[in-house]
C-alpha cells in the first residue's frame, strides 16, 4: 500500500544526536517550522550515538594530541585546538539553555565533570608535549592547563596509571581540569523527547527512507518504509537533511545531486576493554590519552577513559579497530561493496594504494587476542589482570574518501557537510569529532539550507539568546566568553576542582 504525505518544510533522516540537534535548533527558533525524523531502528540513538558506542569524552582538543601536528622544524599546530574548542563551547551553550529553560531537568543525566589528560613517555614526546603545553597555554581559551613530568603529581592525577612505575621513567603529562565527559546517548533521547512532547514533531521509528527524488524545482520526494508494515509512504519536503551516521553515504549517493562525486566510504569497527572490577573503577577519575602508535589511524589514539553510563561511573581502555564491510553496527555486510560506485572508483583505489600501512595496521588489530590488549592496556595499567577486563564491542564509523587531484582519493578522519548547491540536500558524512560539536554542525546546515531565515532579525535574536557565541569568535571576546562560560558550568553542574 502506498500513500503520499506533504508539506514538510524540512524532513531528518536518521535518529542519531545530529537529526536531534538540528530539528531542535529550528523548533527553538521558529516553532512553525514542519519537521519529521525518520529511524530505521526501533529506538532513537542507537547507533553512533549510543553510550556504548560514543567515545563519551566532551571533544575540546584538551587532551587529544592528533590535533596538534608538529612540523619538521618542531613547531606545533595548535589551529585545530582552537577550532574544536570553539565549537563544543557552542553545545555547552546550548545544552545549558535547554537546562536553563527546564527542558532538561537534571545535567548530570548526561555531563559530568572529568579532567582530561594528555600522558606521554621517553624524551622525544615529552619535548613535544612540552612545546604543545606552551603553545596552547598562552591563549586565555587554554590559560588553566596544567603541565607536569613530576611522578608526584601525576600520581595525584592518575593514581592508577602511575602505580609501580620505576621512578626513573621519562614521562610528562597535561591536565585540564574543566575536561567533560558526555553520556550522548542520554542526552539525545531527552532531544527526542523535547521535540515530542513539546514541538509534537513525528519521529517514526522502524521507518527506512529508502530513496530521495526532486519533486520539481523547490521540493524533494522520500520514499519511505515501514518496517512493520512493508507500507510505502512518500513524503514531500523542501529541505533533507541525511544524518543517518554510517548509512548516510548509501543514501546520498542515491540522490540527484553532483556534489556526491567522488565520495566513498571506510568502515572500521571500534572495540573497548571495559572494566568489570569496581575496585580498580573506583582508583580512576579521568580520560587519559596518549600517542597513537605507528601507522595507526587518528581514531585509534590510545586512552583510559572514566565515563558515566546509566548514571554509573564506568572504566574502558581502546579503541581498537575491527573491520566490517557494514557501514552501521545494525548494517548490512553489502554496505561497502554496494557503495562501490563508477564515479567514486579512483577515489577508493587512490585511498587504498596510498593507505598500505592502515591496512597492515587493521589487519594486525583483528587478529589481535584478548592477551595481545591486554599488554596494550598494560602500557597505562602495569599490572592490569586479565580476568578484570572484558571486550565490548562499539559502534561502526565510515571514514570519508574523497576525490584529489593528485592521489586519486584522499581518507579523511573529520566530517564533511555535502550539500547541493541550493542547500536544499544536506549530508554529513564522517566521524570525527562527531557528537561533541553537533550543534556547531548542525548550526552551519542551518545556515546552508535556510539562508535567507538566517539572515532575519527573528532568527539572529533567537540564535544569540540560545547560543551566544553562535556566529562569533570565542579570541574577539574574551571576558564576555568566560562570563558566558562560566554560567554554563554553574548550570550544567559541572565542577572543575578535582
């Protein structure tokens, strides 16, 4: 049976935090504004941005040392730092409106406060971290980190990282204090409730948007399934927004636009030991992430990391990488192979010959055992027992493969806001950082779809009020950011005196 519904000013495809996010920003704005989200599972957020399979850490460039690259004559990179920083300020802004506004009653359902820090050994990386150290802490974003190679101190941060080191052993860490760690699942569900229960937006789970056409100059069709029923309904709308994590790529390339060319996608699974000992739980309050090792992806950086899930603390080390051909967890093993197209062949082969080493690293991770991780972990914890740890499998992430000029393709580790060139499309593709900065993402599809909305004196007020650094740089304005910001953690209860 099939049937057509119309008029949508804008139609969310995926029940991740970013679908969430955006849908919310608009609602907030303009409550008029006709929105309908569509999950192919039977629940919202249980994919990427599912507890388990979430990093948890409130992405700020605090701690994640791949973010700061040093070039051959030893200076460090710290622009990517300042770039993330800004846009999780951006969700911490905003979530603090949804608390302020009672929308979400109690913080601590999905953020807590943990230090973040970046622990590094032997010489050579301790001159790195030293110069990183002195790089970013002379901007006022970055002025309370702390800096230290005393074994003393560390063990006062770190107690059970430092515990039987030799104290000959060369080592160095920062710390800021103001670190988060984010239970995204939570939050996104308390999103979807919001817009339910205040904005009465639909969101149809066991639905499956199965392909997106034009329906003449202004609007587009999505063809739509119901997964219990086999019933097909098609949908107008101005505006699709594809958030659909790994299975955005397949839907986009379905979709009569140019700017899909090119892209493909890399799948890799992510793997946690997680800790089943509540004693050595309870040693560790922090997230703790070193250098990834040799020919490792960015994803891959190595950390031991406190987090709180189901509003229990809880103890994991990894990532490590597994492979699939599924582009989602709940996916299909023809995911890679069907998303294998004429137009984005060179871009693959470029990729996959340029990228010999990241296939040798894949390979040797899932051939690992459970002792090959535990000797991993016993980099952080040197006396780390086996029956305490146990493998846990998180979730899927599609890198992006892009077309180059002079490699064919290039993979990238961030994201990419694929648009057609009216914005009535928008696609994010990528992982990285991910659900930290969704709300400085989605801010920017707001700003390719709807223009002309922006530019409106009703739109700017709504935005300011709700983000105030919204469309402003956090270096312009420094007292008027750490008054913002400190509100922010009175009202998120977050507290930075570990």
């Amino acid at each position: 049976m099939n049937s057509t519904n119309r008029d949508y000013d804008l139609i969310c495809v995926g029940g991740g935090i970013m679908s969430a996010s955006l849908a919310l920003i608009l609602k907030l704005v303009d409550p008029e504004i006709q929105i309908i989200i569509f999950e192919r599972l039977e629940k919202v957020s249980q994919e990427s941005t599912k507890a388990w399979n979430n990093a948890g850490t409130g992405h700020s460039a605090f701690c994640e040392l791949n973010y700061t690259p040093q070039d051959e004559q030893g200076k460090v990179d710290i622009s990517k730092p300042i770039e993330i920083f800004q846009q999780f300020e951006k969700s911490k802004q905003f979530w603090s409106h949804l608390v302020h506004q009672k929308l979400i009653e109690d913080p601590k359902s999905f953020i807590h406060s943990i230090p973040h820090h970046a622990w590094v050994r032997g010489k050579e990386d301790v001159d790195f971290l030293k110069k990183r150290f002195e790089a970013m802490s002379d901007l006022f974003m970055f002025d309370s980190m702390k800096y230290s190679e005393d074994h003393k101190i560390l063990a006062e941060w770190f107690p059970l990282i430092m515990e039987g080191r030799s104290e000959d052993e060369i080592m160095a860490a920062t710390r800021m204090e103001m670190g988060t760690g984010v239970n995204f699942g939570s939050l996104t569900k308390q999103l979807y409730h919001i817009l339910e229960v205040n904005f009465k937006v639909p969101i149809l789970t066991e639905h499956e948007v199965l392909d997106i056409d034009p329906d003449g100059p202004e609007d587009w069709t999505v063809e739509v399934k119901n997964l219990k029923t086999g019933d097909k309904t098609y949908y107008d709308a101005e505006h699709v927004f594809i958030g659909a994590g790994g299975g955005a790529l397949p839907l986009l390339q379905k979709v009569e636009i140019k700017e899909k060319e090119g892209y493909g996608g890399f799948p890799v699974s992510g793997q946690w030991l997680f800790c089943k000992n509540r004693k050595v739980i309870d040693q560790h309050h922090a997230k703790v992430y070193s250098k990834a090792g040799i020919d490792a992806p960015p994803m891959s950086i190595p950390h031991l990391d406190a987090r709180y899930i189901k509003e229990k603390k809880e103890l994991l080390f990894g990532p490590f990488a597994g492979f699939s051909t599924k582009f989602l967890k709940e996916g299909s093993i023809l995911d890679l192979p069907k998303s294998i197209k004429l137009d984005n062949i060179p871009s693959i082969w470029g990729v996959f010959w340029h990228n010999l080493p990241l296939t040798k690293y894949l390979m040797q991770q899932v051939t690992m055992t459970h002792e090959d991780r535990m000797e991993d972990l016993r980099v952080f914890v040197k006396h780390a027992k086996a029956e305490d740890w146990e493998l846990k499998i998180a979730g899927q992430r599609v890198q992006i493969i892009k077309r180059d000029r002079e490699e064919g393709g290039l993979l990238e580790f961030g994201t990419d806001v694929v648009h057609s060139k009216d914005g009535k499309i928008t696609a994010l593709l990528g992982a990285s950082p991910g659900a930290s900065t969704a709300v400085h993402i989605m801010l920017e599809v707001i700003k390719i779809a709807f223009p002309e909305r922006v530019k409106t004196e009703k739109y700017q007020e709504k935005l300011k009020s709700m983000i105030p650094f919204w469309n402003r740089d956090i270096q312009d304005f420094e007292a008027e950011f750490r008054k913002v910001q400190a509100e922010n953690s009175e009202t998120l209860e977050l507290d930075a005196s570990h």
